[in-house]
C-alpha cells in the first residue's frame, strides 16, 4: 500500500481494499459507541467488551504457576487472568508506560479481592527486552499488543489526520518485537496467546505468520475446534463468573481468530490466536 495514502481518505482506502463489499457495515458498527458488559472481578465490578473477555479466558492455565501480562494496561484481562488462576499461582503483570502502570495499579487494587490482590505482581518493563534477561519461566502469557486501535482511530479527527500505513507497519515491527520475546521466556509445554484489537492483517495474521515460520518445528497452532473447547471448559468451569455473559462467536482466518463488531452485535474487534511451544 502506497504511503502517500495518509489522514482520513487513506484510511478509508486502506481498510476499503483489505474488506471490500464489507467494509461500509464494519465501519458504520466501529463508529458505533462500544457496548461492555460486567464482569465480577471479587471486590468491584470491571466493564470491559466481552469479546476482550472471550479472549483472556482461552488462555489454558490448568497447572500453570507462573503467568505473565506483557502489556497488561488498563487491567480488563489482568483481572480476567487474576480470577481464572490457581491458589498457588502467581500472576506478573506487565506494562512499559509509567502512567499506564499507575492506571493499572488501580484497577488491580480497586476490583480483585484481597487474597487474589496478593498473588498480582506489577511490573514496569519493556517486554521486548524480557528475553534478554530472562529464561524461559512462565507456563502462560497473554500479550495484548499495542496496536491501531481504528474503533478509536475512526472516533478521533485528530487521530484519523494523523493516520499512516507506516503507522500500520510500525505498530507490527513492535508487535513482533513483543511476540518473538514472549516465545523465548515461555516453558516448553506451555501457551501463549497473542491479541490486539486491529482489524489489519499486517498487525494480525502476519504477525502471527512471522511466530510460526520463524519458530517452525518449535510451536503449533492450537485449531478452531480445540480453542472452542476450551473456551467451553473454561466457561462451564466457572458458571457464577462467565456463565451469565453473552460471548461472541468468533470468526476463523489464516493464523487466527477474529470478533468484527459487524458481525457480532458491536462485540469487539478483537484478533486473537495462541500457540503452544513444543
């Protein structure tokens, strides 16, 4: 995609080319106010898209003792982590930004219960650089990326002037930068589960595309049908905290999954896909 495409008409060609006849609906549900649900997070209740929510509890954590949030801010899907591990487990929550962290501090503090509260450990790290001084640790990490954001991209004419495809390609390089560490300091065995709320390829299924060329022979793919039983097990596991929330169905692309508001009652969007290291 040429770079001269830039502010609102290159947004709109951009995205235009990517989803074609569909575009104009997506747009018209991203434009549309985001409706979250309330989720009981043990002392306060967090509202957060339940798409977001679908996402974090794919995140297998049966026997998993120590767990990370790469870039855990404003705290939605640490919550839903925090909720889901074990007694013994120990959550490391994970975010660069100073401000961001005092923000994720907060939610921490205010919404889980006390025994929970004590077991969520904030950090303030570039999780690109985790791997260079760390070994491979944790059973399971989520790393919600940074990424475009067009729900809130589209509600900004500042953000909208601003818009680049090299702001597209520079969010991916982060985005892989994240991803490759995050591979390196989870154990043989366990899961990583990517995400980001970008409708584009380049910060979704290419990312994804990059993990599983890069690492071939040392990670799978964990398939449709094993992501919606596990979704299933991990709900019914817990009806009184999942068992009340309308899920979205999920839509299936080439490394990955993906929640379009169009499509799913202005649920989302959210890209999801995780992997295990074999």
């Amino acid at each position: 995609m040429a770079e001269k495409l830039r502010g609102a008409i290159g947004f709109e060609k951009y995205y235009s080319s990517i989803f074609a006849a569909r575009w104009e609906a997506l747009k018209s549900a991203l434009l549309k106010e985001a409706s979250p649900v309330a989720f009981d997070a043990g002392a306060k209740t967090y509202f957060l898209d339940s798409a977001s929510i679908l996402a974090a509890l794919t995140l297998p954590l049966d026997g998993a003792k120590k767990i990370l949030d790469m870039c855990a801010s404003p705290g939605g899907k640490t919550l839903v982590l925090a909720r889901r591990m074990e007694r013994d487990a120990e959550l490391i929550s994970n975010e660069l930004s100073f401000e961001r962290k005092f923000r994720l501090e907060r939610v921490v503090s205010e919404h889980l219960l006390p025994d929970e509260k004590s077991r969520v450990k904030i950090t303030c790290k570039d999780g690109a650089l985790l791997c260079k001084t760390q070994d491979a640790i944790y059973d399971a990490i989520l790393l919600d990326a940074p990424c475009s954001s067009e729900r809130h991209v589209l509600s900004s004419p500042k953000h909208l002037e601003q818009w680049s495809p090299a702001r597209v390609s520079s969010l991916a390089m982060r985005q892989w930068s994240l991803l490759s560490s995050a591979f390196r300091i989870l154990k043989s065995g366990g899961f990583l589960l990517y995400s980001t709320c970008a409708i584009s390829d380049e910060e979704n299924s290419k990312v994804a595309k990059r993990l599983f060329k890069k690492f071939q022979g040392q990670v799978r793919a964990v398939e449709f049908d094993e992501i919606q039983i596990l979704q299933k097990k991990h709900i019914e596991s817990d009806i009184p905290l999942f068992g009340g929330i309308e899920f979205p169905s999920f839509e299936k692309n080439e490394f990955g999954f993906s929640v379009l508001p169009d499509a799913q009652k202005n649920c989302g969007p959210i890209y999801f896909f995780l992997a295990q290291k074999i």
